[in-house]
C-alpha cells in the first residue's frame, strides 16, 4: 500500500529524530542539568535528579523515547510492504522483529517513565526502600531495553539483507547488516562506547531508510504542507 509507505517514510524521520533527542538527554541534557551519563545507575543521585526536573525526564521519555518506538515500528511495516516481494518469509521475519523491538522499547520507556516517577516520591520519605525498589526497577528496565535491542538489531539486519538486493536500497541496506549486528551485539553487552556506537547507528538507520522511502514513493502528511504539488505528483510517477 503506497500510503503505509509514505507514513513509514514520516513515521521513521521523526523516530530518527526522537531517537536523537533521547541521546542528547541522556549524554548531554541530563548531565548539564547535573546527572552525570555514569550517575543515571545510582538512586541516590537519580531519584532525586527526577524529582527536580519532572518535566525534563518527561519530555526525554516521552517525547523521545515513546515517539522513537512508535515510528519505528511503522516504518517496520512500511518496510514489509514495501519488500513483500523479494521473498516474502524473510521479510515477515525481519518485520515482525522489528515491530517486536518497537513494542518493548514503548514498555521500557513507559516503565521507566511511570515506575522511576513513583520511586522518586518513594525515596524522599525511604531512602533505604526507594533505592533497594530502583534496583529491581532498573533490572526490568534493562532487560526490556536489552531485549529491545536484539529483536530491532535481527530486524534490521534480515531486512538489510533484502534491501542490498536492489539498486536503490543497496546503500542503506549495507549499513542496515553493520547496524543491526552492533545493536543485537549491544544487547549482551553494556558499555558506554557500545551504547553511544548504536544509538548514533539506529538515528542514522532510521533517518537514512526513511528518506530512501520517501525519495521512492514521496512524502506523507507533515512534509507535503512543504512540497509544491509539481514535485508530489512526480514522486508518485517515479513510484509507480
């Protein structure tokens, strides 16, 4: 359906773009505010840093990380439609994993968000309680984040797999093997440099495969407000 291809173009711009507000929050924004990259690990320092800047935290969880899983995942089935043809099961695979990763991360984020915002009101009458539940909380957090990670990674990489097959996606398909074995590999592995390598590799991914998408089939809704008809109606020519 061309329409659910010119949605996942849009859709996978501004996951590309909440993916890199969520980067700056946590690796710029939060440590200016005061909450060093390695203190977001430590109740003591966490909890507290949410209490003072509630909207801050929100706008990061919310409006970075819930939108970034939400427009990836509607990319993902642009993606299925769009490669239904160039052997079908491998696609549904890759598709199916990615839209698996999209829902995890939303419950990773929405965890975070609404469990780290209740604990925080906890540590301020139990230090003792509110850190020891933090703990617990990050473990879910984490796992989530983790398996997050390795069902996004195996779908990008199986749908890059299909993407070098032809001419037009044989770039960014390339780039979708390389980022897709580093962000399953991310999974198992937690470290800094292997974080920052991965989330600048799912923005680069995210925004690269969208704009691909577009140039093919044109844009949706936000853009077309931008694009003279002239140019809407030939993209459309070139993708039919």
């Amino acid at each position: 359906m061309e329409n659910l291809r010119r949605l996942g173009g849009e859709a996978g711009l501004v996951a590309g773009i909440a993916t890199a507000w969520v980067f700056l929050g946590f690796v710029f924004i939060f440590p200016t505010a005061g909450l060093d990259f390695v203190d977001q690990v430590n109740p003591h320092r966490y909890l507290p840093f949410i209490t003072k800047h509630q909207a801050m935290v929100w706008t990061v969880h919310i409006l970075g990380g819930l939108l970034s899983a939400m427009g990836a995942a509607v990319l993902f089935a642009a993606l299925q439609d769009r490669f239904n043809g160039n052997g079908s099961g491998i696609v549904k695979l890759g598709a199916g994993a990615g839209l698996f990763g999209a829902g995890t991360l939303a419950a990773a984020v929405l965890v975070r968000q609404a469990g780290f915002d209740a604990l925080s009101s906890l540590y301020a009458t139990n230090v003792v309680g509110g850190a020891h539940a933090f703990y617990a909380l990050r473990g879910v957090v984490h796992s989530l984040e983790s398996l997050s990670a390795l069902a996004t990674g195996v779908g990008i990489l199986v749908i890059g797999r299909v993407m070098v097959t032809e001419k037009k996606y044989a770039t960014v398909g390339q780039m979708s093997v390389i980022v897709g074995v580093v962000m399953a590999f991310a999974a198992f592995a937690s470290h800094v440099l292997l974080f920052m390598v991965s989330a600048l590799g799912m923005i680069a991914w995210l925004i690269w495969t969208s704009l691909t998408l577009r140039a093919e089939v044109g844009p949706a809704y936000i853009s077309r407000w931008f694009v003279p008809k002239k140019r809407r109606a030939n993209g459309v020519r070139r993708a039919a």
